[in-house]
C-alpha cells in the first residue's frame, strides 16, 4: 500500500473534496487551504474554497476571493472558467 505524502497538495485537496462531501466545510476548507498553501497556483482548490464558503458558508466577501484568484489561475483551470466567472456573477448579484 502506498504511504500519503502530507507535502503533497493534491492529497490535501483530495481530502478537502472528502470532506464537503461529507458536509464537513470547515475540515474541507482547512484542507483546501493546505493544497493551496503548497501550490499557490492550484486554481482547483480556490474554486473549491470559494464554493465552500459560497454555497455552504453563505461568506460572500471571502467567496468572491476565492473565485477571483481561481480566475487569475485560469490558464491552470481551462475547463471551469466559465462557470467560475458565472458563480461570481452570480454571488455578486446577491449583494
């Protein structure tokens, strides 16, 4: 069996995506936070934060964030782009 390597960033986002689905947030934007902090450049975690605080969180101002920096790694994130952009329109019309 293979041994986690707990500097890998993408065991952390694997972990946080157990987590929010699981219903567990805090847990999973703890592990979202990890991945990111290895990978300042992981675009799939800082979408995954900004839905965990959009979505389940209801925090709009670190939502918006979140999806902003995953737009600023959008050439990491080629396919969610779009509905990146979308979910920021759409908490933005929430204000």
């Amino acid at each position: 069996m293979a041994e986690l390597n707990y500097q890998d960033f993408e065991t952390y986002y694997s972990r946080g995506r157990f987590y929010a689905h699981k219903g567990n947030y805090d847990r999973a934007i703890a592990e979202f936070n990890k991945a990111i902090e290895l990978n300042l450049n992981f675009a799939q975690a800082t979408v995954n934060l900004g839905r965990a605080y959009h979505r389940e969180k209801g925090d709009k101002k670190k939502a918006e964030f979140w999806y902003n920096e995953a737009l600023r790694n959008k050439e990491f994130l080629p396919d969610k782009g779009a509905i990146v952009q979308q979910w920021l329109k759409e908490l933005q019309g929430q204000k």
